[in-house]
C-alpha cells in the first residue's frame, strides 16, 4: 500500500522551493528566484501557498533600506518533505 | 519554471535532487579570512623568530597585530554576512567555533604571560588545529581537514624544539591550517565569480 503524493509538494516550483529550503537554514526570496528561474509573482504566489499549508515561515523585513524577504522551512514542512520523498521512493520502486 | 507542470515521480525526484545541489554548490567562502589569519600569524612568527636574532626588541611586540586585526576580521564577516543570501545549518555553529577560539587564545595568551608557562608555543599550535580540523570536517573541505591533522602533528615536533625555532614551525601550522585552504578557497570563489558573469 502507498499513499498518495502530498498535492502541496507536487507541483514543479513548490517542490523547487522546498527541496532549496530543506538544503539551508533560511533563504532569501532573491535567492530561490535566482535558482528556480522562476518570475517574482509566480514564486510569491506558490511560497503563500506553502506558508498556509504551514510548511514555511515568511519573514518580511527591511535590509539597508530596501525590503527582504526571508523564507524558512518548518518542522511540519520537514516532515511533509520527508513523506512526499519516502513516498516517491516507494512509487518508484514499486515501478520497477 | 511554472508552478502547476505535471511531474511525473521520476522527474520529481530530479528535481529535488538538482534544488538539493544548486543549494550546496552556491555555498563557496570567499577565503579572505583564513588568507588574512595565515599571512599574520606566518609574519609575527617569523619577525618573532629574525628578531630572536637580530636583537629586535619591538619584535616581541608583533603579536599584537592578531588583535588589531580583529577589526578587519569583524568588517569581513559583516561584509560577508551581507552578501550571502541564505544561511546554510551549519553557519551558526561555524561562528560558534570561530569565536570560541578567538576568546579561548586571548585567554590562553593572557595566562601564559601571566604564569610565565614554558613552552608555550605548542600549545597555541595545537589550538589552531581545532577550529581548522572542524571547520574541515563540518564543511567537507579536505584542505582544512589536512591541515588540523598537520597542525597536531607539528605540535608533537614543537614538545622537543624550543624559541625561537618553535616559531618556524608555528609559521608552518599557519601556513598549511590557512594560507594554504585560504588560497584554495580564494580560487574556487573567484572561479565561481567568473562563471557567474
């Protein structure tokens, strides 16, 4: 038996961002722009996505001026990631 | 990249494993650090070592330059800071490193002057083989790794040699713990600037 795929983290650009936010600490919204080569409105609709689904905190500040946006994985956002890897593992090994 | 592509499982366990390695290889160091600590520490120790010789009494002042620079060392890091735009997880607990080190030394200087301990210099090699080996083991990097372990073997040498010739050896341990993976890093973050361009 295996469950189905968490639809949150299912999606390319979700799942971009949290396979970046699950690598570091926290990240700036410039640096998952930078490395999804996503457009700013795309990834800013999917990142309050994944904060309502509670798998990130959104942190909006101000840095010499001008404003920062700093995204953070949870521990519900660490487990749901966890899951959707466990199983896709499954999914694929069942399909082999 | 658009956010409601159909994956199939296969290309979401690419995905994952290419965000996962973007991540990883935008972490590069610009080595500015570990090339400024390797000079100095390297020119106290051999003035310390020429002025044993040359009768330079303002040679055993030259130490006083790994406090001066602290500042630059300070603007470094709140440069550094700046400019990188995520934090990675072992940031907080490298700096935690750093500083104990940094505070562990000025103490450990103010008690051997304090105490008149012999033989000092192998003690202050062998604390520059800890924060290297771990900084090495905890960011992968085998050029820091190296050099803690060289730096303790250095310091085994230092029981049997005394001043000044200590100080060739505590040039050595600066040399290889930080001027050598400062230069590495230095060109690995230079390269990395290029291709970025």
């Amino acid at each position: 038996m295996f469950k189905d795929l968490d639809p949150i983290l299912h999606s390319q650009l979700r799942l971009a961002v949290m396979s970046l936010l699950i690598s570091v600490k926290e990240a700036e919204f410039t640096f998952i722009k930078e490395k999804t080569n996503a457009s700013a409105g795309n990834i800013s609709v999917q990142i309050n996505k994944l904060k309502d689904a509670g798998y990130i905190n959104v942190l909006k500040q101000f840095k010499d001026n001008y404003p920062q946006t700093i995204c953070k994985i949870t521990p519900l956002g660490i487990k749901a990631f966890e899951e959707y890897v466990k199983n896709l593992q499954t999914y694929l090994s069942i399909k082999k | 990249m658009s956010e409601e592509k159909p994956l199939t499982q296969e290309e979401s366990l690419a995905l994952i494993t290419s965000m996962i390695s973007k991540a990883k290889c935008d972490y590069e160091e610009t080595g500015i650090s570990a090339l400024m600590w390797g000079s100095i520490v390297c020119f106290c120790s051999i003035i310390s070592f020429a002025g044993f010789y040359q009768h330079w009494v303002w040679a055993n002042y030259v130490w006083f330059l790994t406090i001066v620079a602290v500042i630059p060392q300070i603007i470094i890091a709140i440069r550094e800071s700046k400019r990188r735009k995520f934090k990675s997880h072992n940031d907080d607990a490298m700096s935690g490193i750093w500083i104990s080190f940094g505070v562990g030394i000025f103490l450990m200087s103010y008690f051997v002057n304090l105490f008149k301990v012999e033989h000092e210099g192998s003690l202050y090699i062998i604390f520059y083989g800890i924060p290297t080996f771990a900084t090495g083991l905890a960011r992968n990097f085998k050029p820091m790794i190296i050099g803690g372990i060289i730096c303790w073997a250095i310091a085994i040498v230092s029981f049997y040699i005394s001043f000044p010739d200590i100080m060739l050896l505590t040039a050595l341990a600066a040399i290889i713990a930080w001027f050598i993976p400062g230069l590495i890093l230095r060109r690995r973050y230079q390269k990395l600037k290029n291709e970025n361009v």
